[in-house]
C-alpha cells in the first residue's frame, strides 16, 4: 500500500521560518508535490520535487529525498495569510496521494 | 477567467435521494479528476478521465458513476445518497495523464455535499 506521514498541526508566529515535514511509503514514485487548502478554499499547487534537493519558490522552499523517502516544505517570513492545510502529495501512475494534511496556524 | 469550475457549491439533500455535481476546465486539459474531502480533511481521488475516457476508478461505490461528455466536462452522479457521502467533492484538471511539467492539477471550489 502507500501511506504519507506529516505532522497534524503546526503553530508558528509572523515573520518565523517553520518546516513541515513528510514521509512517504509507495509502491512507485514520480516526485512530491505540495498544496495549500485555505479554509473553505480550494487546494492550490505549491511546489514539485522530482529529484533530490532544493527547489525554492519565493518565501516556500521544498526539498526532497528519495533515498529516505522524506520531504519537507519550508515556509520563511511567515504571514498571517499562511495560516492554511499543507498537504504533501505523491505521484503515482498518473494520480495524486495526499498526506492527511498539517493545519498550520500563524499568531501575531 | 474562471479555470475550473464546479456546480453546486452547497447541496443539501435527503438520505436516497439522487444527485448530480457538474464540472467544467477552460484550460485546455486532457485529464479530469474528482476527489472526496472528508470532514477530517482526508483528500482521496475518485475518478480520472483523460480524453473522456475513464483511466482511474479507485475503490468507489457503483452509486457514484462518472460521466465525461467531452474533455472539458466531467460530472458526478450519486445515486441512493447516504450519510457517508457528506464531504466536499472537488474537481480537478492537469494537461495529461501525467500532470504538467510539474505535475500541478488545478483544483475547482469544491461542492459541499450534505446528506440529512
């Protein structure tokens, strides 16, 4: 089976680095991406890493392992407005397989 | 400039009864999706449909049958509603089966289901 581990909540304060981290177990692989699901909104992409390393995109940064099959995403100069789901996800035979979310919550 | 967009937002309905959910991508895409939310906000894919044709059906009820008239629509129909199928039900597009270069689906508003 496949199953991906990340923290279930995160709390942080404005202008805070913070990382969410996410394992992952499967059965085929084809990268990690990351999703943002404000309350009430839609999930909205983030990032995609289909090799090893870094890829930073403005404040969030996302990096991947696959020899240990762990990734994490990185959020800098946190802002009130990140207060939002972060789901990691992973590729798999032309579908998507969400982690169960971290709930992470930005005080002032 | 809506890019995917879903019909209705909120459906509220009786155990039994029978509803259809409407899904629509102005992006061109070749690939269609449809995920289930639930209240603890698992996200867990239903269906896929590249070029009308269905490509992933994940262990889903037969109540829940999919339908693509073209490659820009996808709609849901449930029959016999139960209590367990309250959730929000997002649609989703990409330009193929496997994704965009980055593998980005786009996600519509979701419809909230729920069953009384």
């Amino acid at each position: 089976g496949q199953s991906l581990e990340q923290p279930s909540e995160v709390t942080a304060v404005e202008g805070a680095i913070v990382q969410i981290n996410c394992t992952y177990q499967t059965s085929g692989f084809y990268g990690l991406s990351w999703y943002q699901q404000h309350d009430g909104g839609a999930p909205t992409f983030l990032s995609y890493n289909a090799l090893d390393g870094l890829e930073e995109t403005g404040r969030f940064s996302s990096f991947l392992s696959r020899s240990d099959s762990y990734g994490y995403l990185l959020l800098q100069e946190l802002q009130m407005k990140d207060s939002a789901s972060y789901f990691c996800a992973v590729s798999q035979g032309g579908k998507l397989i969400f982690g169960q979310g971290t709930e992470l919550s930005v005080k002032p | 400039d809506t890019a995917v967009s879903q019909t209705p937002k909120y459906l509220v309905t009786q155990m039994g009864n029978d509803k259809s959910i409407k899904c629509e991508q102005n992006l061109g895409h070749d690939t269609m999706y449809w995920y289930k939310q639930d209240s603890k906000k698992f996200l867990k894919i239903m269906f896929s449909y590249n070029n009308k044709e269905l490509i992933i059906n994940e262990t889903v009820p037969n109540r829940f049958s999919p339908k693509s008239p073209d490659k820009a629509h996808l709609n849901l129909h449930i029959n016999s509603l139960e209590l367990g199928d309250s959730a929000v039900y997002f649609c989703a597009s990409s330009p193929s089966q496997r994704g965009s270069i980055n593998n980005e689906q786009f996600f519509g508003p979701g419809t909230r289901l729920t069953v009384l």
